[in-house]
C-alpha cells in the first residue's frame, strides 16, 4: 500500500488561487498519509505571511489535514538522517529534513514540486510532483 507524505508546497495549495491545483492537493490530502511538524511550521509561516491568514483561518485550514494525516515529530533521528542524505542528495538541509521524516514515517511518496520529480531515495520514497 503506498502512504504519501506531503510537502507543505502541495499543503499551500490548499488556500492557493489557481484552482486546478487546489483541488488536486485536497483530492490527495483527502486520502491521508504523512506531514511533519517542519511541514505545519512551514505552512503556518507562509499563510500568515504571503496570504495573510489569521493564526484561527490557519487552524481552520489545517484541522481536517491533521485529521487525514498523521504528523511525523521531529527528533535527532530525523536531524541524523537528514545530515546523511544532505551528504548523499546534495538536497537543501531543510528538504532534507522533510525527506528524512518521510522516511522515518514510512512513507513510499513524497508530494512535492520543489524537487526532482521521479527520483527514488534510498530506494524506497519516490518523489512526485502531484501537479505535473
């Protein structure tokens, strides 16, 4: 069974304008899997921000997220795990930070359009762009 674990890029597309892609990330996000703590931090950062919604619109938005979706702590596992695959994907250190709690969550499909679409880590988390 694949579980996904979502991006907070694909999550933003929730309250985003363009409506294609709003609906897709909801029609996935509907099927559950995974977010991380660094995910909701993330998104909390940008909605206040570049949407300017409220801190209670930002619950609103996350609530039935959080209900679908299990959320992957943050630990020295997942720094440790991080700073390998920094050294081994040459990703971003946060991207790898995400990419290690996927991992540590189990997951199968990481939904992201940051990164390179189609590439296998550690030969079991497949990234997706779901917008392609």
């Amino acid at each position: 069974m694949t579980e996904a674990f979502f991006d907070t890029n694909t999550l933003l597309y929730v309250i985003a304008a363009d409506a294609a892609k709003s609906a897709r990330a909801t029609e996935l996000l509907r099927k559950g899997g995974a977010i991380s703590v660094q995910v909701l931090n993330e998104f909390t950062t940008v909605a206040l921000r570049k949407h300017a919604l409220t801190l209670r619109e930002i619950e609103l938005v996350l609530e039935p997220i959080r209900v679908t979706c299990r959320t992957q702590p943050l630990t020295e596992a997942t720094y440790d795990k991080a700073a390998f695959l920094a050294g081994r994907y040459r990703y971003a250190f946060y991207d790898c930070v995400m990419i290690a709690a996927a991992l540590l969550a189990d997951c199968d499909v990481l939904y992201s359009e940051d990164l390179q679409h189609g590439q296998v880590i550690e030969g079991v988390l497949t990234i997706i762009n779901p917008f392609r």
